[in-house]
C-alpha cells in the first residue's frame, strides 16, 4: 500500500508539473502562428518631421574598461544633425574605466560632440537608478538607450526617428544583433536563443496587437512616455520590462523593427551567461508580482491579457523544468511498467518540450537565414541541452524572484569579444563563484547514470532525451568549473568552448 501510494503522489506530481510545461509549449506554436501570420504587416511611419526633433543619447555603463570606448566612437558617428544631439554617459564605475572614459568623452566634445559624463558616487537603484538620474538632465524629447557592448548602425536614428510622428508611439525598439555570433559553441547557441525571442516573439506580439517589452538598450523612448508611465523604478532586476508593460497599460503604443539590427556581443564565458540569464529571470518574475494585478485590472482585450500573462510568467518553466529533473528516476524493469514508462514519461517530454521549441527555432532560423537555415540549426540539440542544463541557476532564480527581495544588479562581463583570435581568459572582470555548479555536477552524476541504465535496459526511445540531459548538465556544469580552476582550460582552444577540443 504505502508503495501504491508513492507512486500514485509521484504520478500525480509528475503529471502536474508535465501540464504546466506543456502549456509553454502550447504557446510558443501561438507565437510561431501569430509572426506568421503578421510579419507582412510592416510598420511604417505615419508621416515624417519637416523639422527633426532633438534626441538625447544614454550610455549606462559600469566597469566596462573593454568595450567602452567602441561604444563612444559608434555613437560620434551617428548621422543625425549635431545641433539636435547630445549623449550623457552615465557612468558609475569604480576602476579605470571612469578616467578612460573621461578622456575620450573630452576628445569627442573636442570635436564638436555635446556630449557629458555623469559619474555618481553611489549605484543607488543600479541601471534604473543611472537611467533616471540622467533623465532629469537629458535635454532631448527622445532618448536613444544604448548598454555598453551595443555598437549602432550610424542612421539608427533616421531610420526611427519618424515613427514617432505618430502621438500615441512611446518606444521603437531594434532587433539585437551578434557582434560575436561564431565565436563558439556557446555563443552560436546564445545567438540561436535569442534570435527566437527578438524574431518571433516580439514581431507576433507586437503586430497582433499584444504588448511587447523594451529589450533594454537599441531601442529609443518617447521621454514624456516614460515620465507618464512612473519613470524609472528599481524595485526590480528587470527596469526595461517594468516600464514596458506600465506605460503600455497606460495606453502607448510601441514599434518593434526586425529589419534593423543593432549589433551587441553575447557573453563568451559561461558564468557570465549564466549571471545574465539569473539576472533576466529573477527581474521577469519580479515584474510579474508586481504588474500582473495590473495587466488584469486594466481594460484591455482579453487577449492582451492572456498574452501577458504568459509573457510575464513564462520563466516558471524553468522551474518545471527543475521538478522535473527530480521526478525522473530509471525505470524499475521491462515490460507493461516500461511501457507504461514510455507512455507516461518520454512521449509527452518529446511532444510537449521538444518538439514545440525544435520548430520554434527552426521557423527563426529559416526566417533569418533563408539560405543558411540548414546550417545553423544543426546547432539546435545544443541549445536544447543548455536549456536543460540551465534549469539549477534559473530556476534558482525563480525562487528569488518569487520572495521579492531585489538584490543587486549584477552586470554582465563584457570583453571585447569579436574575433576567435581574441582572449577574455586575462580579463580583470569575473562573476562571483557560487554552489550552483556543485548541484549541476550532482544532476550530470544522476543522468549519466540514468542513461546508462535505460541503454543496459534497452529502451531505446528514453535514450536521445537523457543525452540532452546529462549532456547539458555535464556542458553548463565543467563550463562554470573551468572559470574557477583555470587548469582546466588547458586542453581547450580560449574560446569558451570545452567542445572545441
């Protein structure tokens, strides 16, 4: 009896967290419908300025001694009238970075550039806190938001600016492009990652009339928008979704632009990755919390708030995704309870994970690189696996998210990272270590051990699931070690690949 009533808990469980995980994947076919639906419906300005209105550059950076002065030369050549610009560069660095900063920000305004570096002496409210001080100041009626490791096209402005034309546009947003892209394993699996958000996602959201989010940098604000909206809050890790969905509540309408990319470099190290995804998740549920009684209590169609909901609370599939690494156990022996097994367990894991997310990123793929789609999605079982393999740090990060405590705002380390000849191992930035790698290493133990009983019990069809487990564990797990025990890169080419041996 108490073994029936195990196993009927466990069935119970495991049947719960599989409908809730299959809800996300329901809805990334909804996304794939709704961008393919309405990716022919290009925006376009409802009319153009006879006199160009005057916009504000914001540059937030911290301790970003790499990337910093590639940032200040691709925003000197911005073609938009000098008279109608100026850049704040909001900086609250604590190293070298400050007085690099300052002499080339005095070479630029040398040139003619109205341009100001604002130092504070406190991070007070982080990203959000910069972003709000420099706004008190920013004498432009549009501000163009730009991170550290962007690089802009020149005519980024002109190609936005008009939009705006239309009174009720709050914020265009560009699509992020890959400075980086073929760095590495890692940062080829990243770029495929992202492609399917800022493709698919936002172009479907935001053509079918449901809310998207300001990505936090390449995109320009409507600044009576964002002071409307509340202004720049911190009570969260993630200031560019907060604003987005309030002053979307507030009735403004935002532009998504998939034909212009601004290009950004993607992290080349793991712990890095994993510092900026714990970042994300945590901020997304944070936001959640805090707006999804809003979004409800709103009048908006019923389909923006569905969309919403899910939008905002899509990073719990993390944590399903934690419980079931922990319900998964090898199966007690053949026949009718392998059956059962088979029926109950690695069906519905292919029907409801992986097949949704294989043509997810496969439409992104297509669309992006019409004739070299093939290639890049031969990346795809990667990104399966590193999503897997980042269940531990995300759905560590849920939980934060969900006690509400906004802890600190942890920056990215950016290098300077282009080309494969160059190196980050020297680099003087680095991510606080942490156990997480530890309970990743315990997970890679488990599913190893797990695939070789379901190969020894000849189930076959558990076998390419339990791959990706064990394999994305094992990656994300040796990957994040590597950077505490730098002997153990040794082997490896320096590229933040261990695969690349």
């Amino acid at each position: 009896m108490p073994d029936n009533l195990g196993t009927i808990i466990w069935t119970l469980c495991y049947t719960a967290v599989l409908l809730g995980l299959s809800l996300y994947g329901l809805h990334r076919y909804l996304i794939v419908y709704l961008y393919l639906k309405n990716k022919r419906n290009v925006p376009e300005p409802s009319g153009h300025f006879d006199k160009l209105p005057r916009v504000t550059v914001q540059l937030p950076i911290f301790n970003e001694l790499y990337v910093v002065e590639r940032l200040l030369d691709a925003v000197a050549k911005l073609d938009y009238p000098r008279h109608l610009l100026d850049v704040q560069v909001l900086d609250d660095s604590t190293d070298e970075t400050r007085e690099l900063t300052d002499k080339r920000v005095g070479e630029l305004r040398a040139l003619g550039l109205d341009i100001s570096h604002v130092h504070r002496v406190n991070r007070t409210g982080f990203k959000a806190g910069a972003l709000e001080n420099g706004l008190q100041s920013a004498k432009g009626e549009y501000i163009l938001i730009l991170d550290a490791d962007f690089v802009p096209a020149p005519d980024v402005l002109l190609k936005t600016i008009h939009y705006f034309t239309n009174d009720k546009v709050g914020m265009i947003q560009t699509r992020w492009g890959h400075l980086n892209r073929t760095y590495s394993m890692l940062t080829r699996v990243q770029a495929m990652f992202l492609d399917g958000h800022l493709l698919l996602e936002q172009t479907g959201r935001n053509r079918s009339g449901r809310f998207i989010n300001f990505n936090g940098t390449a995109g320009v604000w409507r600044k009576s928008c964002i002071v409307d909206a509340g202004g720049w809050q911190h009570d969260t890790l993630t200031e560019d979704l907060d604003l987005s969905y309030r002053a979307q509540i507030k009735g403004w309408n935002f532009v998504f632009l998939p034909n212009l990319v601004t290009p950004a470099e993607l992290p080349v190290d793991m712990n890095g990755f994993k510092s900026q995804q714990h970042r994300w998740t945590k901020g997304s549920i944070q936001t959640c919390r805090k707006l999804l009684p809003a979004v409800w209590r709103a009048k908006l169609p019923l389909k923006v708030k569905l969309e919403g909901t899910m939008h905002l609370t899509s990073n719990y599939a993390f944590l399903l995704l934690a419980f079931i690494c922990v319900l998964m156990q090898p199966s007690a022996g053949g026949g009718a309870h392998s059956t059962w097994r088979m029926l109950l367990l690695d069906i519905p894991i292919f029907i409801t994970g992986s097949v949704p997310a294989i043509i997810f990123y496969i439409v992104s793929q297509r669309e992006l690189y019409p004739r070299s789609w093939w290639r890049e999605i031969l990346y795809l079982p990667a990104l399966l696996a590193l999503t897997i393999g980042l269940a531990v740090n995300n759905a560590w990060a849920v939980i934060q998210g969900m006690a509400g405590a906004t802890g600190e705002f942890t920056r990215t380390p950016k290098y300077g990272i282009q080309t494969k000849t160059q190196s980050w191992k020297k680099s003087k930035y680095s991510v606080a270590k942490n156990i997480l790698p530890l309970i990743e290493i315990v997970f890679a133990v488990y599913f190893i051990y797990f695939l070789t009983h379901e190969i020894v019990a000849a189930n076959w069809f558990a076998v390419p699931f339990l791959v990706l487990f064990a394999g994305g564990f094992t990656y994300v797990a040796f990957c994040s070690l590597a950077q505490w025990f730098p002997q153990l890169r040794a082997p490896w080419r320096d590229t933040g690949d261990v695969l690349s041996a």
